[in-house]
C-alpha cells in the first residue's frame, strides 16, 4: 500500500481540490518574515511577531512532524468582479466571505483526514491547521506541489487561480513528498499594477498597512487619509489583485456549494449596514468569516465609504 497516494486519494475523495505533500523541516521564509516584521508591515497584527518563532519550523506545531499535507478549497465563483460594482449606494463585501465559514469547513475536512490516517495506523500523532495556526500556509502549499507564490503574494495553481483557501494537515507519519510546481507568472505584473492603494513595494512584498484587505479586516484605528479615496466601497476585504490574474481569471468557478455566496452579503445596500446595530452586525455575519471585524471598525469604515459616495452620512 502506497499510503501518500491513498491519503491524497481520500482527501480529494472528500472535497479537496487540492492536496499534496511536503517533508517537515524548517521554514524557507523565516528569514524574510523577520525583515517583514523589523519593517513594521505587518502593521498591529502583533501576533505575526508573537509567533513567528513558532512559524520558522512546522515541528514546533507538532513534536515528532514528519509530513506535511497541504490541501486547497477553491472559492472562486462566476458572478461580477468587484471592479464592475460602480454603484455608489452599495458596498463590496469580498468574495471569500460570501458563503460559510472556510476555518469550519477545512478544519472539519482535515480532521476527518487525521481520524482517518490514524485509524490506518493506530497511534498517529497530526495535527489539523488553518490559517489561524502560526504556520506559513502558503510556503508549505508550494512546497507540497500546490502551485507557487504569485507577485501579489497569493499562491497561485495554474488550473485553479488563486482564490483557493488553504489548509494543512501536520503528521508524525514519514509520507513521500511531491515535486514542487514551477512559476508561471513571468514577467506579468497586472496584479501590481491593479492595486489600488501601491500596496506592494516590490513583487511578492506586501505592505499590509496599505492593504485594502488589511485596512477594513484587521485595522482597529482611524484609516489613513490618503487610503480613503482608494478604499472606494470596500467594506470587508478587497478581491482586485486576485480577480485581476488571467489564472484565477480563467480557473473553473462554483467548484464548491459551501461557498456560494448568501444573498445579503453580495454587494449590500451601504443605508442597509449603517442601519445595523451591534446585535444586528453579529447577526448578518453569522457563520461568515467575519467574526474579525468589530461593530466600530464596520462603521468606520462604512463612513469613508458614504463620504466616497460623495453624499452626506444618514
């Protein structure tokens, strides 16, 4: 029994679309994640720094780490990009908070693959991770043959785009690893260039706190005057270096029903959010991924994007 290739059989037999294997060892991209850090671009997510000990070896994770299992869910789907909602009394919410909770449906998924490697071989120690664990996702995607880093930082499958949630499955058991795909983004630079706030110094260098996603997600204090106008609509996230890749542009769409999107969270009516109380903003994003945006970061934002709509605030 070739068990690699059973495990991969079984995780795409239970909805992955995606999966491969990588060797555990110590993180490639640690070096570059302290220089990202000494720079201050992470902006206030001091848990990137808190943890990035932890981020530099996966077998802190999990004592004993042997493997790797990366594994994908797709969440691109075929309705409008969020550069064709020019409508000024509505708000963009991004895509990959449309439909259910993507950390509940990978990490359900993952658990199940670990009860299954463990029922095989008694004993097994794994752990289940989403990109709330202190793991470098995307690296450990590429090494396990996923697809490579796209210069908007995003890995990037050349069948699938980049709109793709990622999750790993950490193990004990020694599994053959996959080859690792080569980079197909040559000497495009259309997802640089589409950013709207020059959040990228350079390619594959992000400076979260010109990020739209970044901004409107993870952001607690005032927004900076000069990313207001940029911001446009954008209430939760921002989709545009993704949308813009001719991968993700091309990639099959609605490959997942968990994701489709729930009707009051497509392009809402912006009168509509700024109505929401407290209690009433915890139950429109209820079972989204939106549970990091507080009630006051919503209405700050929600107020620069009336004062984009160039019309007074209700």
């Amino acid at each position: 029994m070739n068990l690699a290739s059973d495990l991969k059989a079984k995780a795409l037999g239970d909805g992955f679309d995606l999966v491969g294997i990588a060797a555990a060892g110590e993180t490639r991209g640690a070096d570059a994640l302290r220089r990202w850090l000494n720079a201050g671009m992470h902006g206030e997510m001091a848990y990137m720094a808190e943890t990035a000990d932890v981020r530099s070896d996966i077998r802190r994770l999990l004592p004993g780490c042997q493997s790797v299992v990366a594994v994908a869910l797709s969440y691109h789907t075929s309705l409008p990009e969020s550069r064709s909602s020019t409508d000024s009394d509505t708000v963009w919410i991004s895509r990959y908070a449309w439909g259910r909770d993507y950390h509940r449906i990978l990490k359900k998924k993952l658990m199940r693959l670990g009860r299954w490697l463990t029922d095989l071989q008694p004993g097994t120690g794994w752990r289940a991770c989403v990109d709330t664990a202190p793991a470098l996702e995307r690296e450990w995607a590429v090494r396990a043959g996923l697809g490579w880093i796209g210069k908007n930082t995003m890995l990037i499958n050349r069948r699938l785009g980049s709109e793709l949630f990622l999750g790993l499955l950490l193990t004990d058991v020694e599994l053959e690893p996959d080859a690792t795909a080569p980079e197909h983004c040559g000497r495009c630079t259309i997802c640089l260039d589409a950013c709207p706030t020059d959040a990228f110094p350079e390619p594959r260098l992000l400076d979260a706190r010109r990020c739209i996603a970044y901004v409107t997600v993870e952001h607690r204090g005032p927004i900076a005057e000069d990313l207001e106008v940029p911001l446009g609509n954008m209430a939760a996230g921002c989709d545009i270096c993704n949308e813009v890749c001719p991968f993700t542009k091309k990639a099959p769409a609605d490959l997942n029903q968990e994701f489709q999107p729930a009707p009051h969270r497509i392009q809402p009516a912006l009168a509509d959010l700024e109505n929401l109380d407290d209690s009433a903003w915890r139950t429109w994003r209820q079972g989204s991924p939106l549970n990091r945006i507080p009630y006051q970061a919503l209405k700050r934002t929600l107020s620069v994007i009336r004062k984009n709509a160039g019309k007074p605030e209700r």
